[in-house]
C-alpha cells in the first residue's frame, strides 16, 4: 500500500486542506447543535437583558450558516485530491505495464485483463476519498468532541468516547467479522447462479434442442433458493447492525443523560449545560458515521490492490541487444532475414509455438508464410520485431543477431502490420501520424493511395479528421487493416512483415492492394503472412509451416505440383462458396 | 416505483406496506423520544428534580430508544429479505422467459447485456428496493408527522419547517437537475478517461511496433490533468446543491433556535417545548438528505426494472404450440408449404413463400448467399418459431398444433458453435439422454471421434469443463456435439454447417464422423462448403429469403441459375486455372 500512498505526496497540502474542511463540517453541527440548546437553557434563565444571549445567537448563525461552506470546500478539494490521485495512479501502472506488454501478460486473457487493471485503478482512487480520510476525519473531531465534553465532565468524556469507539469501530468490525463466512458462501453462492444464467442465455438454442427447459429451470431454482438463503442471513445481520448503530447514538445520549442529572443534582454540572452535553452527544455520530463503509472499502481497495501489484510486480524480459542500427551496419536498405533452428514459446510449462525453425529470406525478396491456424505463422512477426525474445537458435539480419539489436531501434528496422492491428480512439490521420509524426500531406496521401484507401477518405466528410471510434469501429474490419498498412508505409522500415493484411478484404481490392503494395515494398525484404493461398503465384516463394517447422518450401508453383500440404489446404479453400470467403 | 413492479410482483406490495408502516412507526417514536427526553431535562433544569425523580421516565425514555433500534433492525432487515424474494422471482421468470422466448429472440439481442441484465440487473434492484423505496416512504411521512406536531407545539416553529418543506424538494429538483447531468457529463468524462487509458493500454502492442510506447505515460497524464480541470470546473456547480441543502437545513435550525430563545426569554414559551422543538429539528430534516444519497444508490435499479420487464414481455416465439404428437416420427414427411417468416420488430420478412418437402429419409443441402434466410429456415423447422405466413407441417399435422417440446425431442441440430456446459463431460453427454448408460456413453463418445481426446483429460469424462466449455478447441466441442447426437439418436437430423470453423484437416477428420450420423436418417443441412453440398440428395438454393432452386447437386451444377452462380462467384485471379483446380479438388473430397 505504502508505494500508492506515496503517490499522494505531491498533494499533501491539498489533502491537509480537504481533512480540515471535512473535520470542520462534522465539528460545525456540533457547534450549531450545542450552542442552541445552550441558547434556549440559558434563555430559559430569563436573564435580565438579551445581550446575554449576544453569544450563543452569533454562535448558532455562525455555525449554521458556516457547515454548507465547509461542505462545499471538502467536497471541492477532496475531488481534486481524488483526481490528481488518479492520475498518478495511471501514470504509475502504465510505466509499470510499459515493459510487460507483449510478452509477460500472454499467460492471462490480455483483453479481460487489461479492462481490470483499469476498473481496478479506478477503484484505488477511492484510496483518499473512501479508506484514508474517514478515520482521520473521524480521529480529529472526536478529539475536539471528547476535549469539549471533558470540559465539562470528564466522566461524560470516557463515556462518549467508549460509544463512540464502538459504534465506529468495534461494531463494524464485529459485524464484517461475523459476515465474513456468509458473504464468501454468498458469494460462491452468486457464481454457481451467474454460470446457470448465463447458460441460459449462450445455451439458449442447446438446452432447447436437448429438452432441457424443466431441468434448467429445477436448477436454477435449487440454486436460486440457495443464493436467497444466505443472502436473507447477511441481510439480517446487516438490519442488526444497523438497529444496533441508531442504539448507540441514542443508548449514548440516554447514559450521558442519566449521568449529567447525577451531575448536576450533586453541583458538579451547571443545570444550564445539561441540554447541551445531551444534544453534543446526538450531534456527535457524525463524526464516525463514514467509517462503517471505510471498513467495506478497506477489503475492495486491497483486493484491487492485490491484483495490480500481482500484474504489474513481474520481471520484465531482459532484452539485452545494445547495438545500434548504424553499429550493426543496417543503413536502412533491405537485409537478408536468415533463422536457423529458431524455438519460441510463450511460457516455459507451454509446447514450442517455433520449433527449430528455419529458412532464408534473400534482400527484397518477398516471401509468403503460410499454415493451418496456430501453426506459428503469427508469432513470427512477434519474435521478429523483438515482441517476444526467441530461445534457442539464430535470427540474422545480414548477419547481424538480432537479439544483440537495441530493442528500441526495432521500429526503424521492421514494420508490422499484426493480425489485429490496433487503432486509437481517435481520428483518422492521428492514428496514421503515430508512425511517423513529421510526415508529409503528400506522404499521407500517398500512403492511403498504396493502401486503397484513397476513395473513402474522399467520400468521409471529415475526411482524414473522422474519428475512427473505439478500437477503430466506425470503419469495417477490412478498412482498419488497410488504415494500419497506411501507418506501416509511413514508418518506411526496410523490413515488413504483413500478418492477415488482406484479410477482409473482396477480391478486387486485394488484387489492387497487392500489386501496389508490391510495387512500393520492392526494395524491400517482405513477409506475407496469410491463410489465402490462391492468390500467392506472385511472391518469391513461399514457406509453409506446421507446428512451428517449415514443411515446404518454394515457389507457390512448385508447391501446387507437389500436392503436400498446401495444395490440400488449396484445394479446401477453392471449396468454400463464395460467400463465405471471409468468415473461414 | 415502476408501476409493473408494483403490480405484478406480490412481495413489492407486502414491502410498500411494510415500509409505510415504518415510517409511520419511527415518525412516531422520534416524536415520543423528544418529548420524553424534552421533559426529563426541563424537570431536572427547571424543575430542579433529582434523578431518582425522573428515573421512571428515564426508563421510558430507554425503551422508546430500543424500541427505535427494534424498528431500524426489523424494517432493514425485511425490506432487504423482500428485496430478495423480489429477485429471486424476477430470475426464475425471466430464466423462464427467455427458454419460451428461444434462440430467435435471444440472438436478436445482444447477448452482453442479457446477461448483464439478468445477473447485474437484478442485483441493481436490491439498493433500488430495500434502500431507496422504504427512504421514499420515510421521507414523505417523518417529516410530515414532524410537521403537524411542531405546528400543535409552536406555530412559528411549524411555519419555518414549512417554509423549507417545499424548497429542499424545489432546490434538490432544481439543482439536482443541473447537478445530476453535470453529474452524469462528470461521470461520463471520467469513464472516458478510462477508456482512453484502456485504449493505451490495449493498443500498447502497436505503440511498441511503432516506436511511440515511451512518450505514451506523458499523454497520459496531459489527458487527465485536462479531464480534472474540466471536471472541477462542472463539479463546481454540481456541489452547489450540497451547499445549498446543507445551508437550508442548518440555517434553519439556526432560525428556530434564535427564534424559540426570543420567545423563551420573556417566558412566552416554556422551556420544555422549546427542547423538544430543538431536538425535533434535525430528524425533520435528515430524511431529505438520505433521499438524496440513496437515490444515486437506486438509480441503477430503476434503469434495470425498465430493462427486466422488456424482457419479461419478449414474444414466446419457442414456446410449445400444440398438443398433437403424431406417431411414427421417421415415416412423415416434412411439409412446407408458402412458409413466410417476419421477426418482430422488423420491416423486411427473413422468408417468403417457400415451399418444398423434406421427404423421410432425405439429406437436404441449404445453401445461398448470408441472409438469404437459411438459418432461419432450420429455426422454424427447430420449432423455435412458427412461420408468420403458410405452414409447416409433419405429415398432415401442422406445426402449430405440434407439442413443438415433443418434436424437438425427436430431433437433433446441430450448430457451428456447439454450446457446452459447466460440468462435467459425462453431464454434457448425458444432457442428451439422461438414462444412457457409461457404455452408451461411450460409445457415442467413440462414434463421434470424441473417445480419444476425452480419456486423455485429467479425469477422464468426469473431467469438470468450464462454462462455455472454455480450454476446448472448437473441433473438440463440436465432436462432444456430435456425441450428443449419437446418444439422442433422433431420426431428423438439422445442422448448420458444423464445421465451418474448422481447419481443413479437423474438418476433413469430422465429415467422417458425421457422414455416418447422417445415414439412414432424414436430414437438412445448411451448406457453406461446396464439398458439403455434393454429399447431399437434394440442393435448396435461396436468395432474400425465398427458395430459387431445388434439384440434385450435380443436375443444378449443370443449370445457370443461382447454385451455378454460387459456385463461380468465387473468383481467384482468372489466370489460375480455377476450374480446372475445383474439379480436381471436388473430386479428392
């Protein structure tokens, strides 16, 4: 907790502020309680002049009209606190993530994972606001409140104090105590009934289909019943401990009542300060009120806590590669890719995705990869762009090992455009000027006519200013390929690997991107990941792998006479109607 | 208070009561315990009595306290216990719902947010029933009770909190109107702040590709630091209510303490009401402010009653029509006749007039172009719906009077995302035919081609899978399907191209498997593959919901027309001989 706590640092003038003003909210309702019951006692008094009662009347305008203010200023400078926590907070787990992405986050579902980290960072900016300030708060005007009641009857003081005590922690605690078994059942209880909802919905068309209805529903039913059961329990302690709470406070004035009459039967109170020590005493719950759900918050916030820092507290993969590209002699023209023997996996207890892998790339040769699915095709445009370190064997840039390659040189030296690439949530040409941010107008619009993507940024009103929404959405999957080839020609690295480019797209448009995208690249070393195999007669040659291991090799025409693997893959592509080209 | 909640869900009623009751009941007490505790004290002040005095009082006073925390305990805890029969009703009836509903109406929706529905949702309404509704209930009665009290005590007293009486709600609507868009404008920056940082995070892969991970943190916090100015400047005004309600509250208890002490002096009002009035304040007041925190609390909850009752009213499209359950199920043929289909809510029909028969024993091959109304065509024969034009018919008993239940039973599809379910494989299995013994299990697991994969996991078939069958390939779901179909050994057969998201080697191992499932049995097989379509006696080829073409597979291969079409419409670049290859690969398969 201590290093997210720290991040609070630069605020702490803030935070001091934003305690005060919360502390003398709490304080200005005990002001404005006490001093009008000690207006109206003394008043009762009848006293020989109204100057007397000069006093307490400032005292209760003061404090009446002084709490809104306070109110709003806690309010105000807490948010702020809250905000500048946040961002630190992102700050903080992006440079901590930074180094992680790829390759130590691909044991989890990085999707689902991600989306966390962000739900749980936004629950640790309650750090402030929900977990810290309450018992502070709490602290500092039960200070005053006790010191204001030891003024006037020490005994009242203690009393106060062990009410307060219990209802702000004692009874709180008891009751998460008590609750702990039952919510965790309860919990248990909820997810066993969230998979049967759930099924209700994905299983829709099976539980139909095998004439489940009734015993789907006598299931859910079981557990429904069960969920209610332990739900009604909690439900019962949480009524307890909220009957127990109002008992305190009013149990509390009923003690300091029968005391103080005590008190002053003896003279040893003032009879004028007897209403005011019992409604200093209703008055004062407020100071404890917030700590009940700061205790809730505490088992949120380090849950929360504990899942980032078992993310972001990973060793980072050592990338070790010093040489820079002038160094190595990598002037920027087209280099031969040479591995040999090259093994990869994504995690040590995981089979090999490359498995001594080998072939050769020759300077702008332009070299088609092909595969059934999970046969490594797309990792190797990871391992090639230093994504993810390879193990075993040797990946040779003109003879240069590409691991002793600075790893922050990689974008200078290979362009890819993955499986999925990537668009920001915003507009067009931002997310093209992301790979080269001086580029040209006409280097942008040339890129767009390589990428066929000149006629819709025409017809876009907006042009090249049209945001392109949420992971790109607003633009079909095809087109956000094409937007991602784009970028990739403005980064001009003399290396490209393209994963699935064409994917999506009619077979008109992938002739014209092809034949375009060959004739800019042909001065450079290209790899044309792809699982379309009819359109391939046109590269140098292609390799095909399974299971990671080069299976074939050579002109796709070679290929097609040898009938191995991939005429048979061929010939089962050729078989599917069109209509579904895009969806095998 | 949604109106249909009201209605149709009893414990909503019994709740309404229950909290009506406490409100009326604490109204009570908060009353009964100032004035007692307004007279222990004016006794002992002005009075100057002892505490042995006033020690029966002081018990009175004691019980009214317990009294109160009794009815805090009790109307909690009921009004949370109804909120739960509540939802436990809610759940099974729309469980209940959605299977009458079916696949038609489910996949029309999205799937996320059902879900999202039926399991947040319903949690939504707990705060929305047992926090908000009984603070409703509480705010419209303590302070009214209050009021007609402080009136009978001290007019002035009473005039004051009526005068705040309909300014908090006026102030509380007034600028928590502004406040909550400006509320929800704040909300919806700061989860765009989030997404933005998501989007970072998600898109970090492509920043590194491109050379622009490092600057990235930079961006970060520029973007927030310009969020929280802008959300500090709407919240400025936003918080203005809390001040403002704050100030009304203790302004006016200032005011009736300034006001009751003038009067008190000259001894116009005796002490012991002045207390009492003074005590009696703040609890007029506090009901007003839990109303505005628990409205945020039960805001959730009123969105998703809206949500759950559309839901509820969803058209029981797969719900069993009929009674009849003609004999000899294998024997009939499958009529259809002008079968046109219109999916609720939509202008265009999914099918129109089409009308073929399925005769027994008969492996029909759909195909046609996405839209074109196949699947649709398989749901109606499913019996998830019944055609909105012309008629189904098995033999001569038409769908509609169908026990559709009972057909369904007698036949088996299979789908291109076979759903498996949390438990184990035996369970899934057995999901088909309850009664099946281990060694008809097996034995289907075997004909599926599923036996070999099935003894390698851990624990064999008691092998537990997780929901959606996750760690699964999609060729070992599909052969669990397939296993499925041979325990249920129903003589109708319907399938949408199960293979289709499969690798050509898995798809090639499958067809196999399948081939034997499909012989001596009457089939319908929605087609995407041309290989598929050849298998089959007869070829149905629909174009915007209506049958073009029906003939055997080779006979309409010869033909112009849409089968014709299908088949060349996939066009590799004309220099490839692609007949040529196509024929030689047709003939391979």
């Amino acid at each position: 907790m201590r290093h997210y706590t720290a991040l609070l640092k630069p605020y702490r003038w803030w935070v001091v502020l934003a305690l005060l003003m919360a502390t003398l909210t709490v304080l200005a309702n005990v002001g404005l309680m006490s001093t009008s019951a000690y207006l109206i006692a003394r008043a009762a008094q009848h006293p020989y002049t109204i100057l007397l009662l000069w006093v307490p009347i400032v005292g209760v305008r003061f404090f009446g009209t002084s709490r809104g203010v306070f109110r709003y200023l806690d309010r105000y400078v807490s948010h702020n606190v809250t905000f500048q926590l946040l961002k630190e907070l992102r700050v903080y787990v992006y440079r901590k993530l930074e180094p992680l992405i790829p390759s130590r986050l691909q044991a989890f579902h990085t999707g689902d994972l991600l989306s966390r980290v962000v739900s749980d960072v936004d629950t640790l900016q309650n750090l402030y606001l929900g977990l810290y300030a309450p018992p502070i708060v709490a602290l500092l005007s039960t200070i005053v409140i006790l010191g204001l009641m030891a003024y006037f009857g020490v005994a009242l003081a203690l009393v106060l104090a062990v009410f307060l005590v219990l209802a702000g922690v004692v009874v709180p605690v008891l009751s998460q105590w008590s609750a702990g078994g039952l919510t965790a059942r309860m919990v248990q209880a909820r997810g066993e009934l969230s998979t049967e909802l759930v099924e209700t919905i994905h299983g829709n068309t099976d539980l139909l289909v095998l004439g489940q209805e009734a015993r789907h529903l006598e299931k859910l039913g079981a557990l429904v019943r069960a969920w209610a059961l332990r739900r009604i329990r909690l439900h019962w302690l949480a009524g307890l401990s909220a009957g127990i709470m109002q008992a305190l406070n009013n149990g509390a004035m009923w003690l300091i009542l029968v005391l103080g009459i005590g008190m002053v039967t003896r003279g040893a109170l003032p009879p004028v300060l007897l209403p005011v020590v019992v409604l200093l005493t209703l008055a004062s719950f407020e100071a404890v009120n917030a700590l009940p759900p700061a205790f809730q918050m505490r088992g949120q916030i380090s849950a929360a806590r504990t899942r980032i820092n078992e993310i972001v507290d990973q060793t980072p993969p050592m990338f070790a590669g010093q040489k820079t590209l002038e160094a190595a002699g990598l002037d920027g023209k087209a280099p031969a890719v040479q591995l040999h023997d090259v093994r990869f996996r994504y995690h040590s207890t995981t089979p090999w995705v490359l498995d001594k892998t080998s072939f050769d790339v020759l300077p702008m040769q332009h070299v088609a990869v092909v595969g059934p699915s999970g046969a490594g095709k797309s990792t190797l445009s990871g391992v090639l762009s230093q994504l993810w370190p390879y193990e075993e064997g040797h990946i040779l840039i003109n003879g240069v090992e590409l691991s002793d390659l600075r790893v922050d040189a990689m974008p200078h030296l290979i362009g890819v455009v993955d499986q999925e690439p990537h668009l920001f949530d915003t507009t067009l040409r931002e997310n093209l000027l992301l790979a080269n941010p001086s580029a040209t107008p006409t280097q942008l619009q040339e890129a767009l006519r390589i990428a066929q993507l000149e006629s819709l940024v025409n017809e876009l009103p907006d042009g090249l200013e049209t945001p392109v929404g949420e992971h790109g959405f607003n633009f079909s999957g095809g087109e956000r390929k094409r937007v991602a080839i784009a970028r990739v020609i403005l980064q001009n690295a003399p290396i490209l690997v393209f994963d699935e480019a064409t994917e999506g797209l009619d077979a008109l448009t992938e002739r014209r991107l092809i034949q375009e995208l060959r004739q800019w690249a042909k001065n450079k070393t290209v790899l044309w990941i792809t699982h379309r195999l009819v359109n391939l007669d046109v590269m140098d040659q292609v390799v095909v792998l399974a299971q990671g291991r080069v299976v074939e090799q050579g002109p796709a025409e070679t290929l097609g006479r040898q009938r191995g693997l991939f005429q048979r893959m061929r010939e089962s592509e050729i078989q599917t109607f069109a209509w579904n080209a895009d969806a095998v | 208070m949604n109106p249909r909640l009201l209605k149709e869900v009893k414990s909503v009623q019994t709740l309404l009561g229950l909290v009506i009751l406490q409100g009326v009941l604490s109204g009570i007490l908060i009353i009964a315990q100032a004035s007692v505790l307004a007279l222990i004290v004016s006794r002992v002040f002005i009075g100057h009595q002892t505490l042995a005095s006033v020690q029966h009082l002081l018990w009175v006073l004691l019980a009214i306290i317990v009294a109160r925390a009794v009815l805090t305990w009790l109307g909690e805890t009921g009004s949370l216990a109804l909120a739960t029969r509540v939802q436990s009703s809610l759940r099974m009836r729309l469980t209940q719902r959605l299977l009458n509903a079916g696949p038609l109406y489910v996949h029309a929706q999205k799937t996320g947010e059902l879900v999202n529905t039926l399991i947040q949702g319903i949690e939504d309404l707990e705060p929305y029933l047992a926090r908000y509704v009984p603070q409703i209930a509480i705010t419209a009665l303590v302070p009214t009770i209050i009021l007609v009290e402080a009136f009978s005590r001290d007019w002035i007293t009473g005039l004051i909190l009526l005068i705040t009486v309909p300014l908090i709600p006026f102030f509380m609507i007034l600028i928590g109107r502004q406040a909550e868009s400006s509320t929800k404008r704040q909300w919806e920056t700061l989860s765009r702040l989030s997404a933005h940082f998501l989007d970072v995070l998600q898109g970090l892969t492509t920043l590194k590709l491109l050379g622009q991970s490092a600057g990235q943190a930079r961006g970060i916090e520029r973007a927030s630091d310009e969020f929280r100015r802008a959300t500090m400047a709407s919240l400025r005004i936003a918080f203005v209510s809390a001040l403002v309600l704050e100030l009304l509250a203790s302004l006016s208890m200032a005011m009736v303490a300034v006001a009751i002490g003038l009067r008190v002096i000259p001894g116009r009002m005796p002490f012991e009401t002045a207390f009492f009035l003074l005590v009696l304040v703040p609890d007029f007041y506090l009901p007003w402010r839990m109303l505005g925190t628990r409205f945020h609390d039960g805001l959730n909850g009123m969105e998703a009653a809206k949500r759950i009752f559309e839901i509820l009213d969803a058209p029981e499209l797969a719900k069993a029509g009929g009674t009849m359950r003609p004999a000899a199920v294998d024997a009939q043929p499958i009529v259809l006749n002008r079968v046109g289909f219109q999916y609720p809510g939509r202008s265009e029909p999914a099918l129109q007039g089409v009308s073929a028969v399925v005769k027994p024993g008969e492996r029909v091959a759909v195909v046609g172009p996405s839209g074109a109304g196949k699947s649709t065509l398989l749901a109606l024969l499913m019996g998830f719906a019944v055609p909105t034009s012309g008629t189904i018919a098995l033999g001569d008993t038409p769908f509609t009077s169908l026990d559709l239940a009972w057909w369904r039973q007698h036949v088996m599809y299979l789908t291109q995302n076979p759903y498996i379910f949390a438990g184990t494989v035996a369970d899934n299995l057995r999901m088909a035919r309850w009664d099946a013994t281990d060694a008809e299990i097996r034995r289907a697991a075997e004909r599926a081609g599923a036996w070999e994969y099935i003894a390698a996991l851990p624990q064999g078939w008691q092998t537990v899978l997780g929901e959606g069958g996750t760690g699964l390939s999609g060729g070992q779901k599909q052969r669990l399907a397939l296993a499925r179909a041979y325990l249920k050994d129903a003589p109708v057969i319907f399938m949408d191209e199960p293979t289709a998201n499969l690798d050509p080697e898995t798809e090639a191992e499958l067809w196999g498997h399948l081939e034997a499932l499909l012989t001596g049995r009457t089939a319908v097989v929605v087609a995407h593959r041309l290989s598929t379509a050849r298998r089959m006696d007869v070829v149905w080829a629909m174009n915007h919901g209506q049958l073009e073409q029906v003939g055997a597979p080779r006979e309409l291969e010869r033909v112009p027309g849409l089968y014709r079409e299908l088949i060349q419409a996939y066009a590799p670049l004309p220099e490839e001989g692609h007949y040529a290859s196509l024929h030689r690969a047709a003939e391979t398969l």
